[in-house]
C-alpha cells in the first residue's frame, strides 16, 4: 500500500517540493531576481497540481464521439493556461520593477537597499 | 442593455483603460479626462444595478450565454451592489483629488481604469477561479499604481508589494485547486452544494478551506502577513494611498466573506469549530498588534497604515463570528473604513504639501496653516476612535453586540481594548496640531515655493469626514441590504 502510494503518486511529491523551493527561495534569498525565480517556480508548482489532478488513465480528450468515453475534464487544463498568462505579466511587472530598483540603487542585495534606506 | 449592466461594469473602464495609451501617440494629459468620464459612466452603471436589484432582487447573468454551473455566473446581491457603488464613489473622490495632485500620466489613469475593473470584477463575480483571475488584476494594477511615486523607493515597495501578494493569490489558487478536486465545480452557489455533500470533516476541504482563507488574508494584510502594506502606503503617491487603502483590502474583505458565507457556509463553520476559532484568533491578534505597532510608528502614513492592520482585524472578527448583529458591524466598518482611511490618506496628503509636516514630532502646532485638511484629519481621527455618531462607533457597536450574544468574551475584551489603542495613537496627533508648539517654522515651507493645494482635493477630504459622519445614519439600509444577500448566517 505504501510502495503503492510511493510509486503513484510521484507528481504530487514533485509539487510539494517545488511548492517548498519556491515559498523557500522567495523567504531566504537576499537577491530581489532570485525572489522572482522562487515565485515563478512556487507558481509552476500551483500548475503541476492542476495538470496531476486532471489526469484520468484511460481517459480520451473531450471530443464526443460514440463510444469514446470516459472523458478527461479539460476545465483544469483550460484554468492553467489563464493562470500561465497571470503568472508571465506578473513576471514582466516583477522585472520591471527589479531593473528600475537596479538603475537607481546598483544593487539587488535585500540587506544592501536596507542599509541605504537607514543611511 | 439592462441585462448587460453587471457585465459592463467590468468591461466598461477595461475599455476605458485602452484609451489612454493610444491617445498617448497624438496627446499627453488626457488620461484624467478619459478616466473621469469612464469613472462618471461606472458610477450611472452602478446606480442603475442597485436600482434593479434593490427593486427586483438578486440579479443573476451567464458570462456568454454559458449557463451556472459550467460558464462563469456574474450575481448581484445586496452586498454587491453596496461594495459596487462604494467602488464608484470612492473612484470619483480620488479622480477630483488626482486633477490637481496627480501624478498626470496617462498610463497612470490606464492603471487606475484597470484598478476599477479589477475591484468591480471581484465584487460581481459569482465564480471561484473567476475570482482569482480579478484578484490577480487587481493585483497588478495596484503594483504599477504603487509604482508610479517619483523616487526608487516606491519601486521597491511595489516589488515587496507584488511577491508577497502574488503567494497570497497563488495559495487562494492552490485552495480552489482543492475545492475543485472534492467536488468538480467552480461556481460559489454550486460548490456549496457539493462542499456540504463532499463532507466538511474531508480533508479537501479542510485544507481548501485554510488555503483560500490564507491567501485572501495577505491580500487583506492582516498581522502578521501584513508586511507588503506599510510600504506600499507610504511610499507611493498620496492619490494612490488614498485610493488602495479604501478600496484593495476592503474588497478582498469582501471576497472572504463571500468565500465565508456564500461557498463554505456557516454550516462549516459550525461544523469545524476550529476553523472559527482560528480566524477569531488570527482577527484578534492583528487588532492588537496593529495598533501597538501604529502607536509606535512616527510617520503619519506609516501609522494610518498599520491602523488598517489593526481596523481589518475587526472586519475580519465580525465575519468570523458570523451572527447577523456582527456582520452587520462588520459590513458598516468595512465600508465606514474605507471612506474614513481614504479620507485620511488624502488629508495627509494636503497637509504635507502646506506645510511640509509627514511625522508626528512635525504634527505639533501646524492646525492654523491648513485649517480645513487638520480639521477633516481630527474628525476622521475621532470618527476612527469610535466617537459616536461616527460611523467607526456604529460599526465597532455592532461587532461588540454581535460578539456578546454570541457570547465571545475574549473578542469583546479585545475589541474594547483596541479602541483605547486606537485612541492612543490618534489622540496624540489630534493633541499636537492644536495644542503643541509649531517644530516647523512657516518659512521654511515658504522658502520651498510650497506646493499649491486645489479646492477639490479640500472638498474631497471635507466630504469625506462628512460622510464619516452621516453614513452612521446609512446602518438601517446596510441592515436590509444584508438581509437581500445570498448569505446564510448564524441564528442569535
């Protein structure tokens, strides 16, 4: 039941962990582009649970014809490719933001802007 | 035509939002101009939606012809359409404040369009992932508009702003993943159907519950995921400040008590009492922390900022201990929050550009050189305290009453000790403008030119300590408007 679970369920423990690099790196990191790199990976782990629980074994995509069934539900697939779009803008309005920061500090490091604004 | 009103509410300053930059090629200052006017047509939309479903009831539409529960359902009920008009109202207010103390870009209006969509989207959505992607636009334009301050600093804001709001929305995301999984449905009237069916002991739901809670709770910024908001009020335009402090956390307030009654249900909430009871603590721990770190703050807009950490600690309370009395006092605060904070962003603004003062040390004695804005900051300072008849004292009563019956001692305790904090903080401004020595002498803002001050930015900060006041009389209509929303709250 175990060994089962282990050998079945290997997407879902690929999204825990890029769940975890994710939230970790944005957390820990000092470097504003690292902290961008570490959302975008959390998010592609928000995607893989979508697409993983989608997943039906033998199922046909959702083109009725006689005696095709059982179906896949496209709706998951559909939602990510919206949150796909969100997550690109977000990442363009991200680095947009970083390369401004840079232009007009000439630094990323966290604890380097901290001190200039104590300064 | 006036089937289509809930939709064009949204679609109407997304194409208002278009405008700008492509005049940009042939005009510079037209965006206030475009904006106003698409401001002035949501505001007739808005009227016109709350005239139908204040006479005819809750109002619903299939985006597309799709019909609920396989396309996206659009619902207008009584909360709606008092989040839509305060949305409208509060846009108008900051438009007449942002003629004069810009910024007057026109991609600034863009975002500002943009903004209005994305809020009005969240309020009217009657749809789950729907929810989320509005969330996500509203996001977005509230980056750019933090953004659009003159120096570095608002950058960086907006950068702090945009990662910890976007794991907000990505764990609101994952929980609707969740949701989805126990049950195949994304639409709010359908899931809690089939949530209530699934169970509310699985663990589906148990976890899409605290996931979708988590992530609405950043983006409402309570204590202690509340560290984006500081900056982003401070550091950006005071017309921004004025604007998303009344209405981005208000209207993820909102949505999480749409996700508390009108998907999970107060049936969950009884059902899992530790659900409750968790965002009970969570409410209350930010009421105190909130206003012990604005009694410490000593910029102005810092401290109004972390006074909202502590002011949606209430609202949050309110919904949380989900009784008809607590979430009337909830609903009133919400909205009574919004013009008060608003009001007040905008009149530190005023102030700062008379007489140069933005700390408290600076507050001390400056009452006499900008008479009207301190005048409009004590009565929105005291309206926030809970002076009665002030809206503030409504709301907090209602809450209080609600939080005896049902017989939460602890949030009583809290709730009272908070207005004493709440007093603390802004007494001690109130008593500086009038009764301190000045720290800043009067020509040293003369010698800057000092920057000039327009009437409506005035008129807008005096109406809004009006309204602070003469909304306590409103009670009685949000009463009733709760009563028309698809809520199902706990008996007395």
């Amino acid at each position: 039941m175990t060994l089962d679970l282990l050998t079945t369920h290997y997407n879902y423990y690929a999204v825990v962990l890029l769940l975890g690099i994710g939230l970790y790196t944005v957390i820990e990191s000092r470097n504003l582009v690292k902290k961008v790199i570490g959302m975008n990976v959390f998010q592609t782990g928000i995607f893989l649970f979508f697409i993983t629980l989608a997943y039906r074994a033998g199922g046909n995509p959702p083109v009725v014809t006689e005696g095709a069934g059982p179906y896949v539900s496209p709706l998951p697939h559909v939602l990510i490719l919206t949150a796909i779009v969100v997550g690109v803008s977000l990442t363009a309005v991200a680095l947009a933001l970083v390369v401004r920061v840079y232009s007009e500090y000439g630094t990323l490091d966290e604890h380097t802007l901290e001190e200039l604004y104590h300064d | 035509m006036i089937d289509h009103l809930i939709v064009l509410l949204v679609v109407l300053p997304i194409l208002g939002a278009a405008v700008p930059p492509l005049a940009s090629l042939r005009y510079d200052r037209v965006g206030w101009a475009v904006a106003t006017a698409t401001a002035l047509g949501h505001a007739a939309l808005a009227g016109a939606l709350a005239w139908t479903v204040w006479t005819d009831g809750v109002v619903r539409y299939a985006v597309g012809g799709f019909v609920a529960p396989y396309g996206i359902e659009l619902v207008a009920d009584g909360l709606t359409i008092l989040l839509v008009a305060l949305i409208s109202a509060v846009s108008l207010g900051v438009l007449a404040y942002a003629r004069h103390a810009g910024p007057h870009e026109n991609s600034f209006y863009s975002q500002f369009l943009l903004l209005v969509a994305g809020l009005s989207g969240m309020t009217v959505t009657g749809d789950v992932f729907n929810l989320y992607v509005f969330l996500e636009i509203t996001g977005l334009a509230a980056y750019g508009l933090v953004a659009s301050g003159p120096g570095a600093r608002s950058a960086v804001a907006a950068l702090k702003y945009l990662i910890i709001g976007t794991i907000g929305a990505s764990l609101y995301l994952l929980g609707v993943g969740y949701a989805l999984a126990a049950t195949g449905t994304l639409n709010m009237a359908d899931l809690s159907d089939k949530l209530a069916a699934a169970g509310y002991d699985s663990t589906l739901v148990l976890t899409a519950f605290g996931l979708i809670v988590a992530g609405l709770l950043v983006k409402v910024a309570l204590f202690p995921i509340h560290t984006w908001q500081p900056d982003a009020y401070a550091d950006s335009p005071d017309s921004v400040s004025a604007f998303i402090s009344a209405l981005v956390s208000t209207v993820s307030a909102y949505a999480l008590a749409r996700v508390l009654f009108s998907v999970f249900t107060v049936d969950f909430l009884e059902a899992v009492p530790i659900a409750r009871q968790a965002l009970v603590a969570v409410a209350c721990v930010s009421i105190v922390a909130g206003s012990a770190l604005a009694v410490a703050q000593s910029d102005v807009q810092r401290m109004l900022a972390y006074s909202s950490v502590s002011q949606f600690g209430l609202v949050i309370a309110g919904f949380a201990i989900a009784t008809p009395l607590a979430v009337v006092g909830a609903t009133v605060h919400l909205v009574g929050h919004a013009v008060m904070k608003g009001g007040l962003f905008a009149a530190t603004g005023i102030i700062e550009r008379k007489t140069g003062a933005t700390t408290v040390g600076g507050y001390a004695g400056i009452a006499g050189r900008a008479p009207a804005a301190t005048g409009a900051f004590t009565l929105l300072a005291l309206a926030m305290v809970g002076v009665p008849p002030a809206v503030g004292f409504m709301g907090k009563w209602y809450i209080v009453l609600g939080a005896v019956n049902a017989g939460s001692w602890p949030v009583v305790a809290v709730l009272l000790a908070s207005t004493l904090l709440t007093l603390a903080y802004f007494a001690r401004l109130a008593e500086r403008l009038y009764f301190a020595k000045a720290t800043i002498a009067p020509e040293a803002v003369a010698a800057d030119g000092g920057e000039r001050v327009s009437t409506a930015m005035i008129v807008t900060v005096v109406v809004a300590a009006v309204l602070a006041v003469g909304l306590a009389a409103a009670v009685p209509v949000i009463d009733q408007l709760i009563d028309m929303t698809v809520f199902e709250l706990m008996l007395q």
